[in-house]
C-alpha cells in the first residue's frame, strides 16, 4: 500500500507544468498570486514593463481576488489613498483605473468601456473576468475542493496528488512582495492557515502509510510555519527514535521545550515530559 501511494504522487513540478499547460489553451488572461505577482495574457507578459503605477497594480490584485464584488469610488479611494484628502484620493482613482484598462486593454478605443473594470450609474466599480481570466488563486480553491472530496470518499491516492499540487503553490508564498500590505494580510493570513492544515493532513497521511521521508519533510514545513506545532515535533521525534537516533530525538525536544519557555514562558506540559522519559527509558 505504501508503495503505491508514493508511485502515485504527483511531484510539484511536473503538477505545475501541466496546469501552466492547460490554462494557456483556456484562458486568455492569467494571474498568479503565488510567488511575484504576475499577468499574462497569451502567454505573454502583460504590463511588467509599464507597471508605471504600482496602485494600478495593486488595485488589479484586489479586483481579481473579489471578483464581481461591487465597490463604491469612495470606498476604493480611501482603501488605496487613505493619507489623501477625498478629492485627491477620488482624482487618484480615477486616473489609476484609466490607465489600468489601458495596461489591460491596450486595444481600446477612447471612450470605449473596458472589458473587465465596469462601473454602473452609482458609482460603483466591479471586476467582471468573465471566461477570459485564469488565477492560480482559483486554481487553489478548485484543488482543495477535489481534495477534500477525495478525502471524504476515502481514495488517498488522488489526496495525494491535489494536496502536491497545492503544496506547489503554497511553497512559493502570497504576494511575498507585499507581505507589508495591510489591504492583502487577511487573504495571506487565510493561505497561511489552509498551507498549515494541508500540511497537517498530509503528515497524518504519511504516517498512516509509514512514509517516513515524507512525514520528517512534512514535519519540518509545519514547523517553520508554526514553531509550537506539537503534532510535527512528536512526529519526528518518533521518526529520530525509529531510527535509532535518540539523541536527534532529545536535541529536537529539548530546543523546543526551550523556546517554549524562552519564547513564550510557559513549561512543556507533562506529555512532553512522558515523552522525554520514555526515550530516555529506551535509551
């Protein structure tokens, strides 16, 4: 059983090739919030050289992650110029997203409405993608769907293999170039939270299926995410042990019962304790 779970896994390369490939035949348009944020459109760069306005840019980030959604000018204005007065702010608006439609449509007659940045008789802004945009933010949201489907009927083959191919996109990071953004922290601070139950997951999974590289790997993330992770810490511990190196073992709980206490100033809680005198018995 081991074995053919491990065959079956896709690997995060080969994962991210295949969908590169087919969202290049379906979408015109693609965004990737994954890693440096990126447009392309045809396949082509979209904008990178003429990004003169990085509000337009950031504005485009926000509309493609609340897509349909309508705002109000006043609402925009203040969200993206908040040290402005509200006539400079609502200025400020008005010409990022001109030249925002240009960037995206560079095509468009004068006076000819975009495509995508609609506005009705309100005032009120929205992102219309129709079928022409691709996101990997999407794509994320469509994969945890299918894993967790795959989950709930039981085939851990096909867990696997959405959970590599989330793993592929957590790994690169939300909008690293704007991880001081407050506008953008709650949708980092939600990828943070489902990369940390994947991998949670995944660690139960790998376990159950004595995957030991895997489940020490899995281990490692989570704990580079989340330093008091005492499911990650037991696990490799157990792994050091399984492995004959007790002394890895101690060292591991050790230093994390020492940032428990330096750290947080809090002691380790008795199973902790157990679980050093259990090895130190095996010992």
């Amino acid at each position: 059983m081991n074995r053919d779970v491990s065959s079956s896994t896709c690997c995060p390369e080969s994962t991210q090739k295949q969908i590169e490939h087919i969202i290049q035949g379906h979408a015109r348009y693609q965004a990737f919030f994954f890693g440096p944020f990126r447009i392309t459109r045809a396949g082509q760069p979209l904008g990178e050289s003429g990004w003169r306005r990085n509000k337009a840019k950031a504005l485009l980030k926000w509309f493609l992650l609340n897509p349909g959604d309508l705002f109000a000018a006043e609402q925009l204005s203040k969200l993206f110029w908040p040290e402005c007065s509200t006539k400079v702010a609502t200025n400020n608006l008005h010409v990022t997203l001109h030249y925002l439609r240009r960037v995206l449509e560079p095509e468009l007659a004068p006076g000819q409405p975009s495509s995508f940045v609609r506005r009705n008789r309100h005032n009120y802004y929205w992102f219309d993608h129709k079928d022409s945009w691709w996101s990997d933010v999407d794509e994320v949201h469509r994969l945890s769907a299918c894993m967790k489907e795959a989950e709930r009927t039981g085939d851990h083959v096909q867990t696997l293999r959405y959970a590599q191919a989330l793993l592929n996109y957590y790994r690169l990071g939300f909008l690293p170039e704007d991880i001081y953004e407050d506008i953008f922290a709650p949708y980092r601070r939600q990828h943070e939270y489902a990369s940390i139950q994947l991998l949670t997951n995944l660690l139960s999974l790998y376990t159950q299926f004595t995957q030991l590289d895997e489940a020490f790997s899995c281990a490692l993330q989570l704990l580079s995410l989340d330093p008091y992770n005492e499911n990650a810490l037991k696990t490799m511990v157990h792994i050091y042990v399984y492995q004959g190196n007790i002394a890895g073992a101690l060292r591991q709980l050790d230093d994390f019962q020492r940032s428990l206490k330096d750290d947080l100033g809090i002691e380790p809680e008795e199973e902790l304790l157990a679980l050093r005198d259990t090895i130190l018995g095996v010992r």
